[in-house]
C-alpha cells in the first residue's frame, strides 16, 4: 500500500472513532480495570499502537507479561478500538489520545534580588485553577 493510501487510511479511522465512540470512551475503555499506577502507561501503550510494534514490546512499558499483554490487546478488540495489522500480525490503536500532564498550581520564582513571586498556573485541562 502507497504511503499516501496509509495516511489517508489512518485519518479516515481516526475520524470515525471520533465520531462514533468519541475521545473520552476510547480512553475510558484504555483505563478501565487498570491500576491507578498504570493507566498512564496504558495510554502510552494505546498511543504506540501502530502496527510495527510486537506485544512483548509494548508489555515493557507497563511493565506486564506478553500474555497480560494479550489480553488487554483481546479486550480492546472486542470493544472495538483496535485492530491487527494484515500485513504484521500487531495491533492498531484508532486514534492518539490526549496525554495527561501534571503541572504544579504554584510555582515559586526567585528574582535576583531574592524577592519571592508567587505565580498560579491554569491547569491545562480546563484552564480553572486546581482546588485541593
């Protein structure tokens, strides 16, 4: 298959995922039933789903069994957000999601002169301020 053809392909996919599950449920589904701990690197694993990448490869990153592995990758099957690749035998994510980036909500700058500024950064989310 051209390049071209690929990407079209690629795009294509991504779109009716969008469309038709949305952002939210796909990642919801990549989430579900994982450690707290490990969900982040489930999304890394999602979003590394490119059809060149083999199972045992993707299991190191969050650091499973190839077989924990496969059966993640038989349950995101079945929920229909990823597909094999004729060509590799390995999986295709639908889509990149989002990934989540921890950012403090204060940050404390020191001037040359010793002076201490307070800044208060929005949270990236939803531009609010966190409140804890």
């Amino acid at each position: 298959m051209s390049k071209t053809l690929e990407t079209q392909n690629k795009i294509i996919i991504s779109l009716l995922a969008r469309s038709a599950l949305g952002i939210k449920e796909i990642e919801r589904i990549v989430r579900s039933g994982k450690k707290k701990e490990n969900q982040d690197k489930f999304v890394l694993v999602y979003n590394a789903l490119d059809g060149s990448k083999s199972g045992t490869e993707l299991a190191k990153i969050v650091g499973i069994t190839k077989q924990g592995m496969s059966q993640v990758f038989q349950t995101w099957e079945e929920e229909g957000i990823v597909y094999k690749n004729d060509e590799t035998g390995f999986y295709v994510g639908l889509l990149k999601l989002p990934i989540k980036r921890k950012s403090p909500t204060k940050t404390k700058v020191v001037s040359l002169n010793n002076e201490i500024d307070t800044t208060i950064q929005e949270e990236e989310e939803n531009g609010k301020e966190n409140k804890n």
